[in-house]
C-alpha cells in the first residue's frame, strides 16, 4: 500500500508577499508571539500601497497560517495539535 508524500509547500504568490510586508507595516509587535487571527485583523487596518485605498483581498486566519509557515521571516513558537482548541504562535525570525 502506497503512502502519499507530504505536500512541499510553494513560494510565496504576489498576494502573499503582500499581506506579509501589510504586517511588517501594520506597528505589530513581531516579536511577541502573536496568532493568525490578530495578524489578519491588523492586515485589514493597513492601507494599500496606491493612494491609501482598503484592501479588497484579505486572508482568513487558515489561509494565512498556511501563508506564514511558508514564509522564511516567521518561525512558529507553538504549533496547534489536530483537536486542539490553542492556535498557533508565530514569531518574527531575529
């Protein structure tokens, strides 16, 4: 019986690169653990980079966990078990 191989995880899109450097702007304190879900709520305060206009594409707090492991800027501190009610914790990479 075959087992399937892990899912490798791709390069960040341009959509990706761009909530992620709408976080580095956002005045979070990066290097407090912090969860998906406060990172999302902050990205949606930031404006866009063209005149200041409101972002029309946002992350939800599952696409953007995925999101910031596949980034190399991000580590995570404490990692959710299948189940488990306590969401992830990520930490800018010193």
């Amino acid at each position: 019986m075959r087992t399937q191989a892990p899912t490798k995880l791709t390069k960040l899109t341009q959509q990706e690169h761009n909530w992620i450097s709408a976080l580095c702007r956002s005045g979070l304190d990066l290097t407090i653990p912090f969860t998906s879900q406060e990172a999302c709520m902050r990205i949606r305060d930031v404006p866009t980079n063209k005149a200041g206009k409101q972002r029309t594409i946002l992350p939800n707090k599952t696409k953007f966990n995925y999101t910031l492991r596949k980034s190399p800027l991000f580590e995570c501190v404490r990692k959710s078990v299948r189940g488990s009610k306590k969401p992830n914790l990520w930490r800018y990479k010193e």
